[in-house]
C-alpha cells in the first residue's frame, strides 16, 4: 500500500536520496568503518522492514492493513538512533529510546518524533563537572570515546570545568578506529600527569584495554569519575580491577518499575512478532541455543548447548530485555509517576528529567566491588536543591573517608598570594608572599589587598590590626610631666605680680615702670598656660587655635619687653639738654608700641586662620603602623612667618638693649633685658632643627619645652634679681641706695 506521504526514495551511488524534501541519507558504507558497518546497515533495513510492515524493507511504501504503530522502540545506541530519526522524522513515527543520551538528538529540527526515557548527555556531562568540582578536584584528566557521544559530552564537562575556575590537565580519546584503541598513548598520559583524578566517558567494553594495559604496567593511584555508561559495569567490577577502579564515583541512571511491563515482555513469542530474522537472533543470544533450520544466526555459539524451539519463556531468562526498571511507553505530553514517587515527563526536546544516581565503588570483604548509592543529581528537584550527596558514605582507594587530593598546585594559604606559572594553566602557580602593607586573609587569593589606613598587617600578613593612635597624651609620663610643669610655671609669674602689688610703693618697682611689668608677668603666665593646648588629642578646635593663641600671647609679652626697651633708651637720651625725646617717655608711647606690635601679629594670625587654617589629621606616612594624631598646620609659610616675627622683635628688643646696657644705672633694665632676649632667640633658633627632626609627639613636646624654655627665660633674667632683692636685700630697695650710686657713679 503507497503510503499517503509525497516523498520518495532511490538508490544511487552508495546513497539514500529522500525525493521531494531534499534530505541525504548517506550509506552505511564509508560512514561507519570495520565493524560499525554491519550493525549500521542492519539498523537501516530494519527501520525499513518496521516502516513497510514485510520482512524486505522497501522505501516509502506500507504494507500494514491494521494503522501504523503508536512508536517505535530503539536504538540503544545513540550513534544507530540518530541514523533511524532521521529516517521515521519524515514519517512522524514517534521513536522512544532507552540509552541513546547524545545531546545531537534534543535538537527538534533534525530529530522531530524522537524521544528518550533517559536523560540527555548535556545533563550529565554538567553534573559530572559539578561532582569534580564539589571534591575540591581543580587538576583532572579527561578520557572518552573518540566517538559522537563521547567528544560531544567531554566538550560539555570540559566547559563547565574551565567555567568554575578548575583545570583540565589532558583530554584525551578512545580511537575506536585502531586496533590498539591508542592504549599505549593514554596508559602513558595518565600514568605521567600530575592529575589525581581522571574522568572516563566511555562503555565498560571499550574500557577494557585501557584497564588491562594499567595493570599491566601497574599504574595505580588515579581516582575515576564514571560517566553512566560504566558506573554499575558488572564485567568492570570484578576482583581484577579492584586495585584501579576501588574507590571510583561516577553517575548511574535513576530506576524505578512500570507496573505489568515485565509481564508484558515475557509473554511476547517468536512466530507472533513482525521480523522474524531478528527475533530468532533475540532467542539465541538469550536462551544460548541453535535453530535446526538455519545455520548459527548470530555467529556467537561455537557449540550451541540445545535445540532452539521458540516457544521458550521469556520469562525464565532475568537480562537485560526484560529488566524494566529503565523503559518508558508514554510519549509526547504524557505525565507519569514511577514507584518511587518520582515524576516523568518529556520536554520540549523530548528529553526527560534529568536524575542520576551517585554510586561510589567499593571494595567488599569478597574481593568484589559494590556499587553503592551515595547521593542524587536531581535537575527536577523541587526544592532547587539539584545536587547531593553523603560525602561520609563515599570510600575512596585506600579505604580512607578522607577525600584525595587532585591539585596542580598546593593551595596558597593566608598572606601569600598566586603568581601563574608561564606558559600553564590557571591552576597551576606559585605561592609568593604579599608586598609590604598589604594582606591576602583567604587561601589561593590571586591579589594581596591593603589594609585600610587606621589598620596595619599582621606579621604573617593574614589580617589587619588597628594602628596604635599616637599622640602628646596627658596620661603618659612625657605629656603629664610637661602638663605639670606649664601649671607649675604659671603660677610663678602670678606670684611675682602679687609681689609685685604688695611692693608696689618701693623704689625698685616703681623704676622699672610698674604697669609694664604687671602686663608682662601676667602674658608670661598666659605663655606657659598656652602649651597646654598642645597637649593630649588634637581636637579641630585645639588645631585651629593653638599656634595662634602663642603667637598672640608671645607677640604681646615680647611687645612689652620692647616697650621697656626703648623706653630705658628714651628715659637716658632724654636727660640730654634740650632733648626732644622727653615726651617719648611717657606710659602712653610704651602703649602704642604694644598695641601696634601685637596689632601686626594679630593680621597675621587673622590672615593665616582665614586663608589657611590648621586643622587636625591622622598621619600613617611617618611612622609604619602608627598613626599620628597631629594638626597640620594648613599653611607652613603663616606659621613660620609668625614665627619670625617673634623673632623679629626679639632682635630689635635684644639689639636696643645691647647698645644701652652700659648706661649708668643702679636699675637699668637694659642688662636684664639683653641676656632675656639673648636667651630667647637661642630657644628658638635651636628649636628649628630640633622640629624638623623630630616626628610625631616628639615634634610637639619639642615645641611646648621651647615655649616653656624660652617663658623661663624671661621670667629668671626680668624678674628673679628684683625679687631677690624685694625679699633678701630690702636695704637695697631705697631711694637712698639708688640716688647715692647713681651719683657716685657719674
């Protein structure tokens, strides 16, 4: 019967030639070499034989009197299974198989009717990727067939590998088309390579050289990762092998039982099946017997053990045929759950569910390997939880629960950080230490990073510690001793004004013109206060009034001493007759100079405070794991200028007393003021190096004992001789005394 469809085939030049839809179907012949070629082309006439309904296959032609079939079943091999789906695609015969897990076949444009009870290649090829990576496995081997089905899924786990940061060490095939299967090639990368771990994507019988070619030449010591075309082999289980494969993990095809399908298997007889030929192969290789009619179909029985009947039970026989755990009937969008609770369905590719189960081999008391179930990949779960295991239940090689180790390179732990060997993969590198200052607190780090800057690293350079905040504090012995000396020496010259006050009336105070030296003795008690400001924290208000509030307050008490200065130079010039700088003599005059001299200092101040002010910073250059809690002083310039202009005053106090001190006097100041002034600019001429030399606290204690060096100064050479005199000598505190040296004097 012509079957209803509008295509045609011909035969020509070795090829199928589909006729109204431009399909090619190539020859078995020069597509699959040496043995494939057989098999393939009896692949080819069954699926014709299946579509015409007869034992000869002809193209495109039915001759079935009941409807066609609901599906077809096959082939187990993927390479078999693309070959028929290209073929019943055209008819839109619906062909379920039970082991084809090529990922070619989920694409629906070539593969349109396809389906498979098991999941596709791409699933697993993840999966074993993710059990690699979740061992903590970064250096692996790669072997599989060098095949469709084994290039296709070692690509897929070679990315996803690449993809999580690990490395590939070798990838390697099983040339299928050499005698030798390139053995001898493979036995010697793996046996060379670093690698620990070697996954194997290939069938248990193509395994077998490999296998047989490492015991001979005693490579031990590799873990294998199976993929699930060998991970429960029973012919790779045996005491032989135990010394390579005890301790292997591999993926293996979730089970489960369809109800009454394996009745439904086991009542099947011989003469009631289409396809004779193929059926009378099915009952020899099973039931190891020989027809009488025929010669040995299936060229495997040397001397055949019975006669063959055909009406032998199925059901005696426990293989591979009527195992059912494994087989599927329902197609397309049909919904089903198995015994386990597990749901089956196929996608949009015809795919199902991808579910695997975790096998781990393990050697028993027997000599023999167990494969037994330690976890699940589960792409369906429903928790999102897709991959687990009980790495507690896994026995490796050496019988040990403690995980090998498969690595390029040993970890770099903690302070140490990865430097890429040249010319190797990312994972293979050396282990240098960080740089100074900086850290790596976690292993196999690929940079070092800095400690933040109020944090400084450890000395295995693992962690950052907080940097010591140094300071001029009251609580240490420097800063409280110079703290109590300031208070200490203010108090003197407030001592001396009240002395002062009581002896007010005397000649010796009275000369030495009173109200200036009460002005001065209290800004010299306002000097020392002033450096306490420069003890303990740098707070922003301390920073920004601090230099100014000594400048201010030297500027003043340095006005006074010139004041008195050049009023003991105009008082002895204007005794002169008919001098003019008699009324330059007057308490007014030495106001003016005060209030003019500080008047310059204070724009100064002013000026620096508002076009630069200080302000307060922690200092991490100067001293390596410590922070300085300094003010900087906004502009060095306004600083020193302040400076100098204390200076400046000085010299001129210093040079007026100098050129009068030899006037005749029993109280002239001019003697006191020279060697007050003299001291001064000592201080702090000494003080310039002495800071820039300095760092840290050390800079500002050297400032405040400049400024309580050189108020000790003033005070010992202005004040000390008339107290001692006021309270030792009071006989020299006279009129009398004074008047009669100055006459004898002259």
């Amino acid at each position: 019967m012509l079957s209803h469809l509008a295509v045609g085939w011909k035969m020509g030049k070795g090829e199928w030639v589909c006729l109204g839809c431009k399909l090619l179907v190539s020859d078995i012949t020069g597509v699959y070499k040496h043995g494939d070629v057989l098999i393939g082309a009896k692949e080819l006439d069954g699926t014709l034989k299946i579509l015409t309904g007869q034992n000869q296959g002809i193209p495109n032609f039915s001759c079935r009197e009941k409807p066609p079939l609901a599906a077809i079943i096959g082939h187990s091999t993927s390479t078999f299974s693309i070959l028929m789906a290209h073929i019943l695609g055209l008819y839109r015969y619906p062909q379920v198989s039970q082991f084809s897990t090529s990922s070619l076949l989920s694409d629906r444009t070539q593969f349109s009717s396809f389906f498979r009870t098991v999941p596709s290649d791409a699933f697993q090829s993840q999966g074993l990727a993710q059990l690699v990576l979740y061992f903590g496995w970064t250096w692996v081997g790669l072997v599989s067939l060098g095949n469709d089905y084994g290039q296709q899924g070692i690509q897929v786990i070679k990315q996803e590998i690449l993809k999580a940061g690990a490395c590939v060490a070798f990838t390697e095939f099983i040339l299928l088309s050499r005698l030798d299967k390139n053995t001898p090639h493979l036995i010697r990368v793996i046996r060379d390579s670093t690698a620990k771990v070697v996954l194997v994507f290939s069938t248990d019988v193509d395994m077998i050289p490999l296998l047989d070619g490492m015991l001979t030449q005693n490579v031990t010591g590799k873990t294998f990762v199976a993929g699930e075309a060998w991970s429960i082999s029973n012919i790779l289980r045996v005491e032989k092998y135990s010394a390579i494969l005890s301790g292997s993990i591999g993926f293996a095809f979730s089970s489960s039982k369809i109800a009454g399908f394996r009745e439904y298997l086991n009542s099947i007889r011989l003469f009631k099946t289409t396809g004779e030929i193929w059926a009378k192969t099915f009952f020899e290789e099973i039931f190891r017997c020989k027809f009488l009619d025929q010669r040995n179909i299936s060229g495997t029985l040397n001397t055949p053990a019975k006669l063959c009947t055909g009406n032998d039970d199925v059901g005696s026989i426990q293989n591979s045929y009527n195992d059912v755990s494994n087989l599927l009937h329902y197609i397309q969008n049909v919904r089903m759950k198995l015994s386990n609770g597990r749901e089956v369905f196929f996608d949009r590719n015809g795919d199902p569910p991808a579910v695997y189960d975790i096998v781990n081999w393990q050697l028993g008391t027997d000599g023999m390997m167990r494969q037994v179930k330690v976890g699940s990949y589960d792409t369906a779960a429903s928790d999102g939880n897709t991959f687990n295991i009980n790495a507690s239940a896994v026995m490796w090689a050496s019988g040990s629960r403690q995980v090998p180790q498969s690595v390029c390179s040993q970890s770099c732990t903690s302070g140490f950080r990865r430097v890429l060997r040249k010319g190797e993969p990312v994972c293979c590198f050396h282990c240098v230490p960080c740089p100074q200052g900086e850290i790596s607190n976690q292993t196999d780090s690929v940079d070092c990073s800095k400690c933040t800057w109020d944090k400084w690293p450890s000395l295995q350079k693992d962690r950052c510690f907080p940097k010591t905040i140094e300071f001029l504090s009251y609580e240490e012995p420097l800063g409280a001793t110079l703290a109590a000396t300031s208070l200490f020496s203010s108090a003197i010259p407030v001592l001396i004004f009240g002395l002062f006050i009581n002896y007010k009336t005397t000649p010796i105070v009275r000369a030495n013109n009173y109200t200036l030296s009460c002005l001065l003795l209290v800004s010299l008690s306002f000097c020392f206060l002033c450096s306490l400001a420069f003890i303990g924290y740098p707070q922003p208000e301390k920073c920004l009034l601090r230099q100014v509030a000594f400048g201010m307050v030297f500027a003043l008490c340095v006005s006074c001493i010139l004041a008195k200065t050049l009023i003991v130079c105009f008082a002895f010039m204007a005794t002169k007759p008919g001098s003019r700088l008699r009324k330059w003599t007057t308490p007014r005059v030495s106001y003016m100079i005060i209030v003019f001299c500080s008047f310059l200092q204070f724009l100064v101040c002013i000026s620096w405070l508002v076009l630069s002010p200080p302000f307060q910073e922690y200092n991490t250059q100067t001293q390596p794991g410590i922070i300085i809690a300094e003010c900087n002083e906004g502009s060095p310039s306004a600083f020193w200028c302040m400076l100098g202009y204390l200076g400046f005053l000085a010299t001129i106090s210093f040079t007026v007393a100098f050129l009068v001190r030899q006037l005749p006097d029993n109280f002239n100041e001019a003697k006191f003021i020279t060697f007050s002034m003299l001291a001064f600019l000592s201080v702090w001429v000494s003080y310039i190096p002495a800071s820039l030399s300095a760092r840290g606290k050390y800079t500002v204690a050297m400032e405040v004992f400049a400024i309580l060096s050189s108020s000790w100064a003033l005070v010992v050479c202005m004040f000390v001789p008339k107290c001692f005199i006021i309270l030792f000598r009071p006989n020299m505190n006279s009129r009398e005394r004074l008047m009669g040296k100055a006459k004898g004097s002259s």
